[in-house]
C-alpha cells in the first residue's frame, strides 16, 4: 500500500509534539494581544462622528467647563450627552454658516436627535455612576484621558474590569482635590500617594473590600 | 416571558395508585393531634411526587444516561467547553449609538428615574398609583402614599397592570368588520350615525359601560344623552357590586356607599368578606386591620376577626375564629345573629345553623355587645342583598353606624342594578329594539350571565338547521376595549382602547376622593379613551382628553387660582376636597326580603361563583405576571379549578385533578376538581375569568368558563347542582409542595411529630404570649456564632437585614408581583411550573395546622436568608455567589457558569437557575417594560433574592452625595414597598433605632432552620392569634 504522508511530514509532527508547549503559549500569546490591541480594546481610536467635535478647541482653547454640556456628570449615573439646543446656545451667533455644523443645525430644523458614536461603553452588566465617582475626587482625565487634547474624541483606557479594579483596589494612587476635578490639564503631583491617602481620608472613600464587592458595579 | 410559545401539558403525569386517600390522611392528623403544620395534603399523604419535590432539588431533570457517553468523550466535550468558554470573555463590545435629545425636557436628569402620580380604575373604581419611569418609559408601579385608599402600597393587580400596558397582544389598529380601518374612517361613520340618530333623537341608540365613577365621564355621557333623549345607558360589571348596592337600598330605601373605618374597631365579624384582599378600599382596610394588632411588647393588644365563610380566603385565614358555612347557612348565621342583637332580622322564620357550635352564637353576640361602636359586621361583596341589609341594621342596634361604618352619598355616578341593566338591554335587542350599540370596555359576550345568550343575539343561530344564519338584529355594533376580544370579535368596529397609563381620566376612591388619571406615556398603538370616544358621538371630535377632565373640574370648582389646584391634584394623585362627607342614614323602618338568592334553592351541593383572585373577572387573562402567581391558599397557577371540602370530595369520591360535569338548570360544564381543606361542606367553588376563547396568546383556551353556568337571578351562589364523575383527569400547575423547607430532622428518631418538629410557623394566643414571651425564641445552642470553621467576619457600617412580621402579613401576594416587576422576573409557562421552575424571588408559604375540615392557615413570605453563613458560598466552584462586606449575599450572574450547586445547597430552597431562555430577549415591546437597574438574565445563570440590591445602591450613592449616613426608611425593597400591612420591614440592623431592629429585638424573633447555624439575615416574628376565652375548640 503506498504511503499516505511524504516522510516530509514527520519532520512536521515532530516539531508540532516536541513545540507543543511553544505553540500554545504563542497561541495563547496572540489571543492576548489581539484582546488588548485597539482593534478590541478601541483605545486610541478615534470615533468618526457625523461633526467632528474638537474637545481640545472647546475645553482647552475656548475653555468651556464639562458641565456646560455634561450637565447631570454631578447628579446622574449619565454624564448627559448636550441636546442640539445646547449646541446652538453658542453657533447660532458664532460659525452659523460652517458647512461642518450643518447636521446640528439639520437636527434642529427637523427637530431629529444627532446620532452620536459612543466612544466609552462598558458592558450592559456593568452599572457605572459618574455622579459618586465626582463626588470622591475622581477627575475626568483619570478615566477620559487627556480630553483636552483630543481634536476628535477616542477611548483613552480599555474600560476592562482589571483597570476599574486598578482604582477600586488602590484610590490613592489617582484621586485628586474636588477643585481639580474638571481641570483638564491636571497631573498629578509628585506626593501623590501623600496626597491620596490624605484624601480617601477626607472624601470617606471606603476601604479595598467594600471597593471591590462584586454589588458595587454588578447587580 | 412565553409570548408565541405553546404550552404542551404533561398528559398522564398523575399516577393513580398516588391519589390521595382522605381516610389515611385523616388518621394521620388525629394521631398528631392537631399540633402538626402541613402545607398540602400531598404532604400529609406523602405522595412520590411530594417526596421528589421535597428531597431532590430538581426533581424533573432527566435522567442523564449513563454508559453512552465514553470518557474520551466526555474529556473532549471539556476541554471545548472551556475553550469556548474562555473565548466568550474576548467580545467584542458593539458599537452603540447616543442619541440626546433636540431639546431636553426640563424635569429629565438622564439616568435619574421620575414618579408620577396617577390612578388605576379597577372596576371603575380608583386606587392611587405612583409610577416610575424612566426617560418617559413607566416601568414600576407602585402605591401612592398620599391617597387614602393606598397609603404607599399596591395591589398585585395594579402593579401588574404595567405588564398589561406593554402586551404585544392589545390591537394596534381600528378594525371594521375584522379588516384594518382607521380612526378617521370611524369618525365619519360616527358622522353619519350622528346624523342620523339626531332626527330619531337617538331611538334604537345604546350605550353600554362597565361600572362608572368618573365624574368628568358621566359628565360627558349625561350631555350625550342631551343631545339623544330616547338613547339609554346600561352598565355592566361581571364582578359587580349590585347585591351591596342592592342591600344599601333594601336597608335604607336609597343608595348608599359604605366603607370601614378598621382603626376603630375592635371585635370584626366578616360574613363571608375578603376585605383584606379584594375590593374597593382593601388595602387601606389592611393596614388599618393591620395596625390595630400589631405587637410592640407583651402589653400590646390586638383586635379580634370572625369569619364565617364558604370559600377558604385571605381573611378567613387571619381570623382568630372562622367556620366553614355554605352559603345558605350564611344567611342563617346573619338572621340568627340579628334576631339576638334586637336589630331588624327581616321577619323570616330563622334556622340556626348547623356549622357552628350552639355556644358560639351568643358569645359572639355578647363580644359585640361589649364594643359598641367599636366593633364591625360587614357582609362580602359576592352576599345576597339579605345578608348585607341584616349588616346594616346590625351594625346600627350597635352603634357603629357613623364610628366603624361609615355611609356616604354612592361613589359610582349613576348607582344601578346592573345585571338588571344589562338584562333590559338584552331583552330590546330581542325584540328589535337596538339598531345601534356602543360597547366601552367590557366583554359581555363572555362574561354576560348565561341566561341572556347575548351571543346568539349577536350572532343568531339559523332558524332552520343547516340554513344560512339571520342578520343581527343590531345594526350597528361599536366595541372599544383594551383587547380585540370575544365581544370585538363579533362587532363592527373595534376601537382599541388606551390603557389607563397612556390617557387622561379620573376616577373615584372607595371614600368618594377624586383621582386624577395622568398617562405615563403617549399611546403606543394609538389607541383612545372613553372621553375621546364620547366627544366624537357628541359631535367634538377635536377635544383631548385632557381638556375634557381639565375644563370639567374646572367648572365644578370655580376657584381663582384653579391651574395651581389641578397642578396640585396631579402632582399629589389626590384632589383635596373630594371625600363624600358621612351621612346619616336611619335604617328603613321595617324591611322585608324573603331571602337572597342563596336560600330560594332547594338543597343539594350549592354552587359558589367568585372572581379569580388573580385574573379577576378575565380581565387580567392575558397576563402573564398574574397567570403565574400562585394564586393564595391553592398556590395554583394557570387554571381555575372547582373547589370542594374534603368531607364532600370523600363522599362524592373524587380527587385532586378529576375532572367532573357540573350541572345546574339545563346547563352544563367541566372542571377539574381541587381538595381544599377548610372549604364548606356540600358547597363547590368555581372562579370566573377563564375558558376565555379569544383573550390573547397567554389566556386563550385555559382553565374553563365558569359564567356558562351563572345566571341573573342567581350571580353568585346556587343550588342544586349536579357533580357527574367523568373518569378523566386534567394535570394542573402548582406551587404547594415545591421549594418545601423540611419540617423533620431526618436524623433524630421518630418518636412524635412535635418533639423534632423544626417550628417553621411558630404561633400562640395573646394569652399564652403574654404569659410566656420567649415562646418563639431560636434556643441558645441553636445560635450560637461561633460554631464555625471560618472566622467570624466583623460588620462595621452597615449591615442590612429584614424582619418579616408573620403576624400581619396576609398572604395578598402584593410582594411578589412588586418583586418580579422590580427585578426584571421572566414567566415560564404552565408545563415550567409544573416541574418546579417558577422564577419569583420571593414566595408565600402556607401552612395550615389542625384537621382537614377546618385549619388554620398561616402564611410566610420566604427570600433569600442572606445568611451570614451562607451554604450556597461555600459550594459554588466558581465564586459567582460571595458575600458582600455588608452582609448581603450576592449572585453574580457574569460568574455563574450553571453547576446549581448552591440551590443544591440551600435550605431555604430560594435560588431559581434560568434552564431556559426565560427572559424574553426579542419581542419589541417588552424591552421598555425593563428595570434598566438589573440584568436581564440569560439563560444557565442562577438567580435569587438581591434584597433589591440596586435600590441599596442607589440609597448609598444619593446619601454619600449628600454628606451623610443612609437613613432608615431611604431603602425600600419592593416586596417592603408594596405590602399593605408592612408585613416586611428592611433596613440596617446596625443601627439599634431601626425600624428593623427593634423588631428584631422583639422576643417573637426568630430564624428558619436556626440550627444550621446558617445566622439568616431575614428573621421572622411569630404569629399571634387572638381567640374568644369562651369559645371552646
């Protein structure tokens, strides 16, 4: 009976029984970084979206605060996404006729929503709430990145459970003074950790365990 | 949710040899000499399938087989479900759109939910209503604080009315003639008749509407009749209150409207009433009864409740006396009663009856005696206008008339005999009379009494056989309702009808009080209120509802700032001002009735009729939440049943499940029958509301139709019916037995039931509390902390806990619809029942103790324990069930991979595991209904009890905001929230001023199955009964 295999083949199970051990650590290598590569994780992309809205012009040129159009950020779950009306407060006296806002004006003519692209989603299991996280002294670059730099808008932190848990489990590393909250250009100082504990202290943040209960985030 | 799936029954399921024999049964309660508490006679009889239920966890799982699958296989089948399940973890999130809004509401904090006031008509009548929605979407209903008639909580009706509002199934479309019209096609049709009708001032013109208590309705309907003198108005309510109207009227010559004032009173004898449960009023009426025997220490007093009732009910299991009389004896009871009061008894030769014992009657007569004014006799809705007048004269030989009894002005805006009414109609269509009928809500061609056979007038039958059938002798049919139903079926137009919280209304409570009916939401299928439905037939197509109830009430109370006071109704759900004042009525001087309907029949088995006490009238068949709710007592789910008293059922020699013919006067129907211990003897009980033939996908061909057998003269109880065995059996769906709690410590050796007995439901008389305080105290070696391998965990903050009062909880299942609607709970359908798979978080036990004939019944509402040490925990191979460091047990439905070890390890039996895809994931209109604050469960993951983690969150987060601790009372759970006695009370048992902890500090303490040492964070107050010293046995 003629040989099936060429004898090239031996040669070919030999390396897959000797290189089993590599070959599922690559495998298991390249699953990894295909979950952490932005094609995943959407960090550092960014998001078209029908205007292209430049928070580095409005936040750091113009200097318009977050809660000017965030407005529930301080009391709600949800930040709050501006209706077209807030919008218009300005550009109905400043760039009336920029063909780039022309979907905003459109929204308001026909009295239709713009459509935007979320940027920062988390999973519908997780129940964040951006009013508590204000409240003790996590400031909008911790999660949003450098926001004030972006001239189109991208997810700055893969939003996995793993770096939530990262401040869940160690506070002091990033919490800053209320005053700084809606600073954008904040860094840290160089006592951070000084300055961290003294804050978790004073903004009654609670300890690790009650941080890290599955009920903070999931129900 | 099963919308579109079609519920296989299990044929054949029973097994004859396991029929319950009532003699053995029997022989078994003497021997334990009343002492012992059982849950159903399966368990008394110790059926296979009771043991099943009560020793495996899942008893219905198949078999796996055994030997066919190689080990080979089985590794593989491993190693690829842990790769894929490794692999689920690497989704790719979807990409999700914002959409704000153009111009964003003033009121709306996106993520922030809003409640609104408004009122549900059940029956015409209002209860008042505070409904949450989210972004414009009402998900939760619940009761609304501020209205007399709810005082914060909600019925199981109301609350799942929500369920109702979303149905897939309600119309979307006017139709004519079955085919899609539209509403503009129907105006001009309304045109034409208008037309029409106006040269023959509206001769052969009817309307035809259920119960009506809207002033602003009756305002429009009374113009409408303006402007058609010679059309007539009828009304119809299957579930009526004709005889309580019809007894005001005997007693004192006009209309009244009664209501209790249980606050003041002390002694309560309900002639067959259910008024804790059912009625207008009945949550209030709860909590007053409540409140007047709750317990604070040994020093505390309660009221005290006699029953005399045919049906085992709600009430009667609160009582501290109850017998078991049939319907005749009833009135026999009243007559007897007021004959020895000196009150009017009616001058007809008086029998005493015979369920009762001798001494019992002139006890109660001296109780009563001592508390006048402080004392209340009322008769159930479903009594012959007889019993309820000797009510009212009782009540005023002993002056509680104006104290306990109040009489007011009639709530209903034009108080008639409406089965009279209908029958008038009924009789003009027969002779050719109605050319066109206008049908608001209802269903009268299912639920009309048998005797009128208004379906042949609809749809006559061939005057020779096989020959073409006449034309309706109605030219004109017109039918708006909720739901295309057997009535719209058979009429020209159907109009589907808005649902209460997507329209303008108003409505009055059981006091008179004004509610003002506010939509939630605008209609999803377009549908139109009665308003708008009579300002077309008046000629003003144009006007909104809104503006109808607003100018109305605008007339009515001309007063300068009126947009200040309608802003102010609408925001509390109350118009101030309102309230019927009481009136003083004297009895009318001597009235004479021969006797209700229930004593003209000539013995033999009598018949009862009762709304079902979860579909009610078959309004509710198509919803799912309410099919599913064990319905109290029975614990069973999608059917109704004919009930019988064991002693009848042992002569007749019939069984649980048996189907049999009933016949009564040439008509004829098939029931399953149900053994219901404490049920009167030679009585039967059939519940209204099903056999419905065109209900909707969840309520069409379930159960049987008992109105076939009900007639005009006799709505609610007649004799002589007729029992045929048929040899059939019919399976049927219920919860008594399942997720039982082991009574027995099955190590310690049998000696008497009582000396092992593990005191689930721990009871005593006033007396024998006060004399022995720490009756039901948990004994110290079953309590101990320290009886355990890990070390003891130290709860600083908070620590949250539930104390459930046993003494006043009434068994309403108020909780468990407040619960599914809270926590997104799926309905699984019969054939899931049946095996144990129902998903409710929280369930009522009921327990009963002494003999069959007569026991007493208890009710334990049972949640998951949050124990401190928690078996689940411990078992859970994969940490998806870990304990948080505030004391709640916490699922984790991410983790959960489905091994159900923790249900297998719980001895509370509270954990339910989603075996199929329960949750409804893709019909449209479900997905609004969602409390967006807790996870859809999918299928695989186990579920249970989160003490309404989302509402603890919630509190945590708005009082950290606010710079302060939670404080008590911030937190609700839902199943605390809408109970009407505040049966159930949560909060943190840290703090020693908590409403929760100082009942827990109360000697009636206890834990379930304390000897587990489980350290149960839910602990239960023992029962308390307050019977009669003088009344033996």
């Amino acid at each position: 009976m003629a040989q099936i295999f060429h004898r090239s083949t031996n040669t070919l199970s030999r390396l897959s029984i000797y290189g089993a051990a590599f070959i599922v650590v690559a495998l298991g290598g390249g699953i990894y970084e295909i979950n952490e590569s932005p094609y995943f994780t959407e960090v550092n992309v960014a998001q078209p979206q029908p205007v292209p809205f430049s928070h580095k012009h409005h936040v750091s040129e113009l200097g318009i605060d977050c809660r000017y159009c965030h407005t529930s950020v301080e009391k709600s779950s949800f930040a709050g996404v501006p209706p077209t009306y807030t919008c218009m407060s300005c550009h109905s006296q400043i760039w009336v006729n920029s063909p780039m806002l022309e979907p905003v004006r459109a929204s308001l003519r026909t009295n239709r929503s713009i459509e935007w692209t979320r940027v920062n989603a988390l999973p519908d299991f997780v129940y964040f709430d951006h009013s508590i996280h204000i409240k003790k002294g996590v400031g909008c670059t911790t999660c949003h990145g450098p926001i004030g730099e972006m001239p189109i808008t991208w997810r700055a932190n893969t939003l996995y459970m793993r770096w939530c848990l990262g401040c869940h489990r160690q506070p002091e590393l990033y919490v800053r003074p209320r005053s700084q909250i809606f600073n954008a250009a904040y860094q840290p100082p160089n006592n951070q950790l000084a300055l961290g504990q003294e804050l978790v202290k004073v903004y009654k943040i609670k300890n690790q365990k009650q941080l890290t209960d599955c009920v903070t985030c999931h129900r | 949710m099963i919308f579109g799936k079609t519920l296989k029954l299990m044929a054949g399921k029973d097994n004859p040899q396991e029929r319950l024999d009532l003699v053995t049964i029997r022989a078994r309660l003497e021997e334990a000499s009343g002492r012992r508490t059982w849950q159903s006679l399966d368990e008394l009889a110790e059926t296979q399938e009771f043991k099943n239920f009560l020793h495996h966890e899942f008893p219905h799982v198949p078999e796996k087989s055994s030997g066919q699958v190689s080990r080979r296989d089985a590794l593989k089948f491993m190693a690829a479900s842990a790769a894929f399940a490794g692999l689920t973890a690497c989704t790719k999130l979807p990409t999700e759109k914002i959409v704000p809004y153009v111009i964003a509401p003033e009121e709306i904090v996106p993520g922030k939910p809003l409640f609104y006031a408004t009122a549900m008509p059940f029956a015409g009548i209002a209860t008042g209503l505070l409904v949450e929605s989210h972004m414009g979407r009402p998900t939760k209903i619940e009761g609304n604080p501020l209205h007399p008639a709810s005082l914060g909580a909600a019925d199981a009706f109301a609350q799942a009315s929500i369920l109702t509002l979303y149905d897939p199934d309600r119309p979307q479309v006017v139709t004519r003639q079955g085919r899609i019209s539209t509403w503009s096609a129907f105006l001009d049709a309304i045109n034409e008749l208008r037309a029409d009708q106006l040269v023959k001032k509206g001769e052969g013109l009817r309307i035809l509407t259920e119960t009506v208590t809207s002033p602003s309705l009756a305002d429009q309907i009374q113009n409408f009749l303006k402007q058609f003198p010679q059309a007539k108005w009828h009304q119809y309510e299957p579930a009526g209150r004709d005889t309580v109207r019809e007894g005001s009227r005997v007693a004192f010559g006009e209309y009244v409207n009664t209501y209790y004032r249980f606050d003041r009173a002390d002694v309560i004898l309900a002639l067959d009433s259910d008024f804790l449960c059912y009625g207008p009023g009945a949550l209030r009426y709860a909590r007053d009864f409540a409140d007047k025997r709750r317990i604070v220490d040994n020093k505390s007093t309660m009221n005290r409740l006699y029953v005399v009732e045919s049906t085992p009910s709600n009430t009667g299991s609160m009582a501290d006396h109850r017998w078991a009389l049939g319907p005749r004896e009833i009135e026999g009871f009243a007559r007897t009663l007021a004959q020895q009061l000196g009150a009017n008894s009616g001058g007809v030769s008086i029998t005493a009856p015979a369920g009762i014992p001798t001494d019992a009657i002139p006890t109660i007569v001296r109780d009563l005696q001592n508390h006048k004014g402080t004392s209340i006799v009322l008769a159930g809705d479903q009594q012959s206008p007889a019993v309820h007048a000797l009510a009212h004269t009782i009540n005023h030989a002993l002056g509680n008339n104006g104290k306990t009894v109040i009489y007011t002005d009639p709530i209903e805006a034009n108080p008639a005999d409406q089965t009279q009414s209908l029958g008038e109609l009924a009789a003009d269509i027969r002779v050719g009379g109605v050319e066109t009928l206008i049908i608001i809500g209802g269903n009268p061609l299912y639920n009309a009494p048998a005797n009128y056979e208004l379906r042949s007038l609809f749809f006559p039958l061939p005057t020779t056989p096989g020959g073409a059938r006449p034309a309706s002798k109605v030219k004109l049919k017109i039918h708006l309702s909720l739901y295309n139903n057997e009535t719209s079926e058979l009429c020209d137009w159907h109009i589907p009808q808005a649902h209460y919280l997507e329209s303008w209304g108003d409505a009055r409570a059981y006091d008179g009080t004004v509610s003002i009916i506010q939509p939630l939401i605008a209609p999803l299928y377009d549908g139109k209120s009665a308003h708008e439905l009579f300002a077309a037939l008046s000629g003003e197509p144009g006007r909104t509802a809104h503006n109808i109830v607003h100018d109305y009430w605008k007339n009515q109370k001309s007063i300068k700032d009126y947009e200040i006071f309608w802003e102010t109704s609408l925001h509390d759900g109350v118009m101030a001002g309102t309230a019927f004042a009481p009136k003083s009525v004297p009895p009318a001087a001597n009235y004479n009735v021969a006797g209700g309907d229930s004593s003209t029949g000539s013995g033999g088995i009598a018949i009862i009729f009762r709304p079902d006490p979860t579909v009610w009238d078959g309004a509710f068949s198509n919803n799912g939440w309410l099919q599913e709710l064990p319905k109290p007592i029975t614990k069973l789910t999608w059917d109704n049943v004919a009930m019988l008293s064991p002693g009848t059922a042992q002569r007749l020699g019939v069984t649980k499940g048996e189907v049999v013919e009933l016949r009564l006067a040439g008509r004829a129907l098939r029931a399953p029958v149900w053994v219901a211990p404490g049920h009167a003897d030679e009585t039967i009980t059939v519940h209204l509301g099903y056999g419905r033939t065109r209900a909707g996908r969840l309520g069409t061909g379930i159960g049987f139709n008992a109105y076939a057998l009900r007639t005009s003269d006799r709505p609610w109880s007649a004799s002589g019916v007729d029992i045929i065995k048929t040899g059939e059996r019919y399976p049927l769906a219920y919860t008594q037995y399942q997720h039982m709690i082991s009574q027995d410590q099955k190590e310690v050796e049998e000696e008497s039931v009582a000396a092992f007995n593990r005191q689930l439901v721990r009871v005593a008389t006033i007396e024998e509390f006060r004399k022995d305080p720490d009756f039901a105290r948990d004994s110290e070696e079953n309590t101990r902390a320290d009886d355990s391998l890990y070390p003891p965990y130290k709860y600083d903050g908070y620590a949250w806990g539930m104390a459930v009062d046993t003494n006043s909880c009434i068994g309403c299942n108020a909780c468990v619809v407040a619960c599914q609607s809270e926590n997104n709970i799926p309905v699984v359908g019969k054939e899931q029942v049946s095996v144990g798979r129902a998903m409710h978080w929280i369930r009522i036990d009921t327990y009963f103790r002494g003999g069959l004939d007569d026991p007493e019944t208890y009710y334990e509402p049972v949640l998951c324990m949050h124990c401190e040490n928690a078996p689940c925990e411990g078992v859970c191979p994969v940490g998806a069930t870990v304990h948080s460091p505030e004391g709640l047990n916490e699922m984790v439905y991410n983790r959960c991979v489905g091994t159900r070890y923790c249900s297998n390890n719980c001895p509370y039996k509270v954990r339910r595991f989603n075996f199929e895809l329960y949750s409804d994931w893709t019909t449209p209109s479900l997905v609004p209904l969602r409390n967006p604050n807790v996870t859809v469960r999918s299928r695989g993951v186990m579920e249970k009890c989160t003490y309404c983690v989302q509402r603890i969150n919630a509190a945590k987060i708005k009082s950290e905001l606010e710079d302060r601790d939670v404080r008590d009372g911030d937190i609700q759970t839902a199943c605390q929230q809408s109970c009407p006695t505040q049966a159930l009370v949560f909060g943190n048992i840290n703090d020693p001023n908590s409403r929760v902890s100082k009942l827990k500090a109360q000697s009636r303490n206890y834990s379930l199955v304390a000897e587990l040492n489980t350290r149960p964070r839910t602990t239960y107050l023992a029962r308390l009964r307050n019977p009669n010293p003088e009344i033996k046995g």
